[in-house]
C-alpha cells in the first residue's frame, strides 16, 4: 500500500511566522504534489515536483516555496504567513509512466494562521 | 477559468438508490479522467478512472460514463450506501504540465440518507 505521511494533523500559526509542511512518501514514486483545498474552490495546485531538487509552480505559488532535496520528501514553506493562508493543505505522490495518473493523498494538514 | 467543472456543490439521496455526479470539461484533448473521494479530515483516495478510448468502466459500485463529444462524464454509484457520504472530485490530466498534473473540479459532496 502506498503511503503517504504529513508531518502534522493540525497546526496554528501566527502571522509572519515562517511554517514548514513536509510530507514523506514510502513508494519512491517520483512526482510530488502540493495542493490546498478550500470551500468551494476544491483543491488548487501550488507547486510540484517530478524528480530531485525539481519543481514547478502550480496555479497558486504566491507566497510559497518548496524543498525536495530527496526523492522520498516534498517540503512546503510558507515564508511569512498571512491570514488568507489558513487551509487544508494536501500533499501527493504518483509514479511516472501510465501510474503517474494516480495521485496518492496524505491525511492533510489543517492550518490556521492568526 | 475552470477547465473542469461540477456543478452541483451537493447532492442528497436516499440509501440504495442511484447517486449521480456530472463533471464537464472544456478542452477536447482531454483523454483521462479520475474520480476521487474525500471523508472529511483525510485526503482524497482513487476512486475510478476512465479513458478516452472508452466510454464507460466499472468497479462494483461505481461506473464511470463520459461522453466525449458533450465533453461530459458523470460517476454512477448503485446502490448508494450511507458510507458514500463524502466529497467526490472530478480530475482529469493536464497536458499543459508536465506528467503527473492533474486538474481537478471544484467537488460535489453527496449525502447518502438511511
């Protein structure tokens, strides 16, 4: 089974606060994903990655930057966090090839930023 | 602007009955549609999939329909149970990225009554 683990359930921060979301896959796929998910709008990608120390943006990078030093890890830092940051962010992971189509979800982490 | 599209922000239905959750896409060289379903406070799981070169594919429960010339598929599950309660989101890959980049719907949460 593919596993999927993000460092935090929940997680309440300041505003300006420097926040670090990391997320660890076990299959060593190479493709990884950052989403945030907010009523009404679904889930909305800010930046992947398809190889080591490789990423793009996604639709909403504002205000975000991302790590991927090694296969397994996706990092997603928030440099100075704002209010309108508060959401549920999402990581993925998913094969190259055909598989790459499937994305794989970890359990999200729910952030609020005072 | 919404390359894929739900709708229907909810949808309630009475257990055993058919659920029915309609996504539409507006780019016709879209050729591979996902399904994925998210319980509250998890990620979203795979759920189904389909191809263009198909028209329909099942899985227990579920099947998928597209049709490709109303550039519309819809997600039939029968009969429904209370546990289907849960977002569903339509996706489909996105060529413009690179693999692995799937655009998703803004989601349908159905409500499966006992």
């Amino acid at each position: 089974d593919v596993k999927v683990t993000q460092s935090s359930r929940y997680l309440v921060k300041r505003t300006g606060e420097k926040v670090f979301l990391e997320c660890v896959q076990d299959m060593d796929h190479e493709n990884m994903f950052w989403y945030r998910q907010d009523p009404g709008l679904g889930l909305r990608l800010i930046y992947f990655s398809y190889d080591v120390k490789m990423k793009e943006k996604g639709d909403i990078p504002e205000g975000y930057s991302v790590s991927r030093e090694k296969k397994e890890r996706f990092s997603l830092i928030l440099e100075s966090a704002s209010t309108n940051q508060t959401s549920m962010y999402l990581c993925a992971s998913s094969s190259s090839g055909r598989e790459a189509d499937t994305q794989y979800f970890g359990p999200g982490t729910r952030l609020t930023v005072l | 602007d919404q390359q894929v599209k739900q709708n229907s922000p909810s949808l309630s239905v009475q257990e055993g009955r058919i659920s029915i959750l309609n996504c539409d896409y507006t780019n016709s060289m879209f050729d591979y549609f996902l399904w994925y379903k998210k319980y509250p406070a998890e990620g979203p799981t795979f759920l189904i999939s389909i191809s263009s070169i198909k028209d329909k594919n099942e899985d227990g429960r579920f099947t998928v329909f597209l049709n490709k010339s109303a550039k519309h598929l819809s997600l039939h599950i029968v009969p429904s149970q209370p546990g289907d309660s849960a977002v569903y989101f339509c996706a489909t890959l996105n060529y413009g990225g690179s693999q692995g980049n799937l655009i998703f719907g803004k989601g349908t949460k159905l409500s499966v009554k006992p």
